[in-house]
C-alpha cells in the first residue's frame, strides 16, 4: 500500500508554506514564551519569517463588499507570501468567532489557506483553514 508523500499537496494547498509559518510560529514561541500582546507575536513571527527568507505583508487590507459594492476593509495580521493568511492571537482559548473572522479573510480575498495561531499557551495552538469551492 502506498501512502502520499509530503508534498502531496491535493489534500494540503501550500503544504510547504504552512509547515514555515508554523516552524517559526514555535520558534517565536520558544523565544517569548507566552503573555505577550498579539502585536508582540505578530511582529516577531514577521521578523522570524523574513528571516527565513519569505515574502510577508504585516496588517494586509482586506476589502469588504456587500452585494458588489465595497463597504469598508479589515485587516488580516500577516499575508504569507500571497498565499496563506495568519491570524494571530494571544487569548485563553480559541473561539468559534476567531474561526469566523479568519474564514470571512479567506472568502473576501479568494486565498485559499488561512493559519489561526494563539501563542498564549505553553504550546503555539495551531489551527489550519482551507477554503473550498
């Protein structure tokens, strides 16, 4: 029986980009530890990721429409390479209006992959998002 290999990225879009963001999520987290501001993190994972040698974008505007017509922005914490958004959080727990406010970026931009990660535990809390048709 064959498996699929990692780079098998039918069932996991931009495989290789998440698995970076995630690497150095837990290296910013092994660095800071937990109790900083979300800002904090965010800054931190953009140095590590540039570092890295990635193309990031720090508060990426995001249009908003309403029946075609455009009614404001917001604004995703990190742009990965064009390709995954990351939302950054640092609360007690995740909740089911973090997932919401990360699935709302990825279907106003049209990317497919979105990271929620919350660096107030003792782990990085990771979860992973693919937006499908």
């Amino acid at each position: 029986m064959s498996r699929p290999g990692p780079k098998n990225d039918g069932a996991y879009p931009h495989r290789e980009i998440t698995e970076k963001i995630i690497g150095a999520a837990f290296e910013v987290h092994r660095e800071l530890g937990p109790g900083f501001l979300e800002k904090v993190y965010e800054t931190a994972l953009v140095r590590e990721l540039e570092d890295r040698g990635v193309r990031v974008s720090s508060q990426a505007e995001i249009a908003v429409h309403y029946k075609g017509h455009p009614v404001g922005v917001c604004y995703a914490d990190v742009l990965i390479d064009g390709k995954v958004i990351c939302e950054i959080k640092a609360t007690e727990s995740l909740s089911r209006t973090h997932e919401a406010q990360i699935l709302h970026y990825l279907k106003a931009t049209g990317i497919k992959v979105g990271l929620l990660l919350n660096f107030a535990s003792q782990r990085v809390q990771v979860k992973r998002f693919v937006l499908s048709r």
